[in-house]
C-alpha cells in the first residue's frame, strides 16, 4: 500500500543547502526549462538525457576534455557510446587539491582495535606518485591489470590510484576469498602485478592468508611480481614459488616520487575496473566497467543524490569485494574525506561504528539492510548514546530494507536524517533506485529513480506499469554500463545478461513497484521470487515479517517443486534459546498470512544453524533452491561459508 505520510522531511535550509538545488538553477539556466522539483529535473533528465549528462560533466568540473559529441549510436542501447571523443583520468579526478590544502585529512582509518591512522592530501598524493613510479619501472601500461587481495586499508586506495594513473585497469577482492575464488577471478584478467597482505583482523582475531597469497601468485602466470602489504604483524616472508618474486610495500614506497604525477589520457569508454559477479551460477563474469563511466555516475550519486559536499566524511561499511568499495573512494573528487574501516561492525560491540562515526564526524553512513536489522533485534539506540550532529544521510543497500527498519532508523538512530535506501549492483557499479536530500522518505520505499537513468516497471507482457508489481528495466542508455566481460569477445554472455528477455531493454533482474508519487519498492531478486499457483510473491515480503519475530533472527525462502506446482519452503535461524515448536510454526505462519496473504504462508517451516551467504553478505536462495532439488550448485567458492549448504543437501526430501 503507497505511503501518504512522510517519516522525515527535509527542511527549507536544508533544501535551500542541497547540491540538487544549485544543480536545478544550473540546469535551468542551460536548458531554458523551468524546473521546479525533482520530478521536473528527473523528467528532463530523461527527456533531454544528452544535454543532462553533459550538464553534470560541466557542474562536477570533470578534469578532461569533454569532446564535442555527447552520445553516438544512442538508439542501441546494448552499443552506445558516451563521450567518443572526451580524454581524462581517473586518478587525476580523485587526486584534485582540497581547497583547504594539501595538510586536509583525506582519508581515516581503522581496523578494529588495532590499527587506527590517517592520511593527508600531500601523503596520499605523494604515495601515489610513488608506486605509479614503480608500477612503470615494472612494465605497467595502459590497459594492463593490477589486482589487489587486500583488506579495506588507505593502501588499498594508493594502489588503485597508481594504477589508474597509468590508465591501467584495477581489479580487487578481498582477504577473506578463499584461494579457489581469487584464482577464478583473477585467473580471467591475468593481472601483471598483484598487491596483497599478510592477513587481516576480524571479530578480534588476525588471520593469516600467506599461504593463500602464495598459492594465487602461482596460480597466475601473468604476474611478474606480487608486493606484499604487513598488515597483522605475521611474518612478511612468503613461500618462494615460480621465480619468487615478491616485494615489501616499503620497498615500492622508496621509489622516488615525482613533484607532479604524469596522469596518462584516457578515453571516457577505456577500461577502469573488472568487477565479478557473485558466481554462485557458475564462473565469475568479469564486468569491466569504464573510467568516464565510473566518475561521472559516482559524482552525479554522491553529490545530488547524496549531498556530499567537499569536506564532509564518507563512510561506507564495505570489503574491496563489494563494489561499493569502488563508490566509497569516488568521494575523493568531490573533494570529501573518506572514512574506512576494516572488521567486524559488532567488535567488540555493537557501537564500534557509531562510536567512530561519532569520534570523525561522519556526513554520510552507509551500510546494508542486513546490519541496520542486526542493531534493531540487539536492541541499540545510537539515538541515545552517540552524537550524530554530523550524520545528514544514512545509506542502505545490499538487500531490502525493511519498513520496519525504516522505523527502527528515525526512532533508535536519528529523526532529522535523510534515509536513503539504494539499489544497483556490480552490473552497473552504481544504482538505478537512490535517496534524495530535496525529497520525503516514505516507510519502506525508496525515494526516487536516479536522474538519468530511465527506469520502468514492466509486467510479463513488457507493458509499463505503475502501481503494480514487475521487473526494473532500463529504456534508455546511460554512462556507467559496462564496457564489456571481460573474455567475452562475441558479446554474446553481456547480450545474454541483461538484453534478452526485452529486446534493447535493459532488464535488470530486481523485482518492484513504482509508486505514485515516484518511489520504488522493492521485493527482492526477480529470478528468486516464489510462483505458488502462477502467482509471483517477492521473498522480502515474507522475510519483511518472520524477522519482526523475537525468535527469529534471520530467514530464507524458496519455492520448491511439488505435485505439479511450487510451495513455498521457509527456513530459519532462531535465537538461541528457542526451538521450532508447532506454537512457533503458527505464530509464523499466522504472521505471514494476517500481514501478506494465504498464498505466502510456508507450507514447511524448517529450522537451520546458518544461512548461506555470498562474501558480501547477501543470502543466496538460488544455490539453496539448487540443493533442495537435487541440483549441483555451481560454484560454492563463491560463498562465505559454503558448509552451510550442506545443512539443506541434508533436509532435501523436505517430507518432515
């Protein structure tokens, strides 16, 4: 049911404040349109989408050339070309000199209760210069992979930079991927250099990774040397195989710097970044996505859509696994401060994070759906014990963030903050669905679509649709989609992704309605929705109600085959303490029925020890479905704990 009371509203200061505004008078005064809103600048985004894009190249002061050609080829969207003519750098564009100057904090850091450093405009640059020098005494060009297996540390960020310098293209994940996973990956864009660490801290343990790190660097023949980063203390010293070739970070560092670092032009459709897909299908996709791409999509999100203004501080929960790792360090060229963690966000306790956010000052905080339920069934109030006065926007993604915990945000963490439920994912290292600083947060929606980016709602007929339940599809072309997969030389795998089911439709996969008033809902993955009787449900639906539960401290849903049609087979995580009795059975199922419908009520409820999970958290009811049928799943390297698919190949017959 659409909402018609807002649970925040920003103020006319902070209206009068926003990006967003100065934007609308910037894109009025170019296009002689009168905008009066967001729904006016949305729809000339859309309408008018060259003249949109170049105005945000113009209005983020992009360091490059922006050529004279916007778009070419803009009717196909599957083979658009953005910018033909436009050379910048990537690198060159995050590394811009604060207007405070170069003593500016611009990244901070800390690693649970062990590491805690900063780094200033001048130190960030100068490291840089550094190993960019040295990245090229190694042989390192344009087009050329460098790969980091590295914790979410401001290292990290140097390489990345180092080697976007040189138009090279970086691709990371991060140390807690078994080998097996990093060698799948890594294996398909032979990297020439690889960065990686010694171990790294979680939940209040360091763990070793050398011998990972020493089987990955024999596993790719690509690598002409692998420096190692001393992160957790253990020895640095790695089993020599193949020619032994690896080198400390301190060496790399006594590379002479240069005064100015010699930023190699790009053009805005170069490669970037090689993402992966979560590969529990099958191998891996490497998404390769685009260096004017990447910046131009990032700065439009932070700084309309998110208000980040120079600096203000960025946190982000996030591994080098997950591409909001790659969104997190864009904030450098909007000239904000970047806070990094690295973890667990419940070490020692549940207040880690806010007591940092708290201690740096944090503008924005982003973290997932998943850790925002964890805070609400521990029962904390950040509201009560932490000063947020900093905090203007709290960013949710990953998974569906439950009305519930929209409530839980405004009364337990901060009434006066913008709460912006975002969604995309890898394919586009960006979102389709944003928050805006100008616009109501409605429970359990998402504020808008994301100018420029012409999302529908189609039913299984391909009509557009609002008000009713279908798939997110795309219509129009848009900057940040990727370049290509990386090996897929017919295009064949990319066409097959996200343009088959609608011809020159992007389709997007994520299952939601568009409201009334141009929010979004969203219920969840669309190749995961429950069919029961024909009727399609969105697992979020179910899992939006089961964990409201006391008992109930996590769920997962698929719909199983039986007697020629789909029942919906529900299993959970209780509390410790509590066990699945039929009192509890009908408490859930009574649940389900009085807030959803008949056709989502469990027809088996079955209690499990853990949920399987992708390394960046989300659970995985397609390999769980997979199991339940007798099916092999694919790729379990691809899952955090991959054991716990083995508790459902028990329980497969289901017939208790």
């Amino acid at each position: 049911m659409e909402q018609t009371t807002a649970l925040w509203s920003p103020s006319p200061e902070r209206m009068e404040r926003a990006l967003i505004d100065d934007f609308i008078q910037f894109a009025e005064d170019r296009s002689g349109h009168n905008l009066k809103n967001y729904p006016d600048l949305y729809q000339w985004s859309i309408d008018q989408h060259e003249m949109f894009w170049s105005a945000v190249w113009d209005f983020s002061k992009v360091i490059g050339e922006k050529g004279s050609r916007i778009l070419v080829n803009g009717d196909d969207i599957e083979q658009a070309q953005w910018f033909p003519d436009a050379q910048l750098n990537f690198a060159e564009n995050l590394l811009r000199e604060p207007a405070t100057g170069v003593a500016t904090i611009v990244i901070e850091f800390k690693a649970e209760d062990q590491i805690r450093s900063r780094m200033s405009y001048a130190q960030l640059y100068e490291q840089v210069s550094r190993v960019a020098n040295w990245l090229k005494q190694m042989g390192v060009v344009k087009g050329d992979r460098v790969a980091g297996y590295l914790p979410n540390m401001p290292e990290t960020i140097v390489a990345m930079l180092a080697t976007a310098s040189l138009g090279g293209i970086w691709t990371s994940t991060s140390p807690d991927f078994g080998e097996d996973s990093v060698i799948e990956r890594f294996g398909q864009t032979a990297p020439k250099v690889l960065f990686a660490t010694d171990g790294y801290f979680y939940n209040g343990k360091r763990i070793d990774i050398r011998a990972k790190v020493a089987a990955v660097q024999q596993a790719l023949p690509s690598l002409v040397q692998t420096v190692i980063l001393p992160f957790v203390g253990f020895n640095p010293t790695l089993p020599r195989v193949a020619d032994g070739s690896f080198i400390a970070w301190q060496e790399v560092l006594a590379t002479p710097a240069s005064e100015q670092i010699n930023f190699v032009p790009c053009s805005f459709n170069d490669p970037l970044y090689v993402l992966y897909s979560s590969g529990t299908t099958g191998k891996p996709k490497c998404i390769t996505h685009k260096v004017g791409g990447v910046l131009l999509q990032h700065l439009k999100e932070q700084q309309l859509h998110s208000d980040l203004h120079p600096g203000d501080r960025l946190f982000y929960f996030t591994t080098c696994g997950w591409m909001m790792w790659n969104w997190l360090v864009s904030g450098l060229a909007s000239n904000a401060s970047l806070v990094l963690y690295e973890g667990s966000p419940f070490y020692p306790n549940g207040n880690v994070l806010w007591d940092y956010a708290q201690e740096v000052g944090v503008s924005l905080f982003g973290t997932s759906a998943k850790y925002l339920e964890a805070l609400h069934k521990a029962g904390l109030e950040p509201i009560k014990t932490h000063d947020l006065s900093a905090l203007r926007t709290l960013c949710s993604t990953g998974s569906v963030l439950a009305p519930e915990s929209f409530d839980y945000v405004y009364r337990s963490i901060k009434q006066d903050v913008c709460l912006s439920s975002i969604s995309g994912g890898t394919d586009i290292v960006s979102c389709f669905v944003l928050g805006c600083p100008i616009l109501p947060v409605y429970r359990g929606e998402s504020q808008c679509r994301g100018l420029g980016m012409a999302v529908e709602v189609f039913n299984e007929e391909g009509q557009s649709v609002v008000g009713e339940k279908g798939e997110l599809v795309c219509t129009k072309t848009f900057p940040s989609q990727p370049a290509f997969f990386w090996g897929d030389e017919t295009g064949q795998k990319y066409h097959e992704a996200y343009f088959a089911r609608f011809p020159n439709i992007w389709h997007h996969g994520d299952y939601v309605e568009l409201t009334e008033h141009g929010g979004v809902i969203i219920f969840g993955r669309s190749d995961a929705t429950l069919n029961p009787g024909g009727v399609r449900i969105g697992t979020a639906e179910i899992y939006r109600h089961v964990e409201q539960l006391d008992e109930v401290l996590e769920s997962i849903a698929i719909g199983q085959d039986w007697e020629h049609d789909v029942r919906v087979v529900l299993f959970i995580v209780l509390r410790e303490g509590y066990s699945l009795d039929e009192a509890l059975k009908k408490k859930i199922r009574d649940t389900i029925r009085s807030n959803c419908t008949p056709r989502h009520v469990p027809a088996k409820i079955i209690q499990v020890a853990a949920i399987p999970r992708t390394k960046s958290g989300k659970i995985v009811e397609l390999a769980v479905r997979e199991v339940v049928h007798h099916r092999p799943v694919k790729n379990t390297h691809a899952l955090a704990n991959p054991e716990a698919l083995d508790l459902y190949r028990d329980l497969a017959e289901l017939q208790v």
